[in-house]
C-alpha cells in the first residue's frame, strides 16, 4: 500500500476510540490501556515487506472499471476545458480535484481551525 511520504496516516474515529498519548518532542505515540484487540508487534515494523496485490489480466469486470474510469478521467478533463475561460487556462491545475490519498505538502505554520 503507498501511502506516499507518510509513514502512517490514521483516521479521526481509530484516534478517538483509541485515545493515544502523543508526545511531540519524543515522537512517540502509545496507548495506556491494552484491550482485547490489542496485538504485540514481534518485529520492527520497517522490517516487514509488503507485496502488492497481484491483478488477473483475465479478470473482465476489473477491465472494464479501468477501462471506465479512465473514460469517466477523460471526460472529466474535456468538460474542464470546455468551461473554464480561456483567461484562466493557464491556471487550469487549480480547478482540477486533487488526487485521492494524497495530503499536501507539509508547511512551517499552522492555522487554527475553530470548530
């Protein structure tokens, strides 16, 4: 699984049932109370290869969700250029929707975000 730059990416409901404790300045992550899903790591993590999943070519209903999404992919960039204004063509990488799973790039500040 690529998961890009990041090491681990964890969701918003696995940190609120699991409540870490997050210690910034050590880097480490831990969790106070062991539950029954808990599972003991018995080697380093960076240690264990990953294979990734193998694709049968005959596999037609897999062709044929490539073959649309790819379709579906290309309309998407003609409709784009036929609505966006001439004007703004140059800027036409900001009007498109960012790939799944990728975070943005990492900055030097942080901003608030008052809920």
């Amino acid at each position: 699984i690529n998961c890009g730059m990041e090491n681990v990416i964890l969701g918003l409901p696995w940190l609120q049932e699991n409540n870490p404790v997050v210690d910034w300045r050590m880097g480490t992550l831990s969790i106070d109370k062991k539950t029954d899903r808990s599972k003991e790591l018995k080697h380093n993590i960076s240690s264990v290869v990953v294979e990734e999943p193998t694709i049968n070519p005959n596999n037609t209903l897999l062709q044929k969700i490539t073959t649309a999404t790819e379709l579906a992919q290309e309309e998407h960039k003609k409709k784009l250029k036929a609505v966006l204004p001439e004007d703004y063509k140059d800027f036409a990488l900001v009007f498109e929707k960012p790939s799944d799973g990728v975070l943005p790039p990492s900055q030097p500040y942080d901003h608030a975000i008052n809920l």
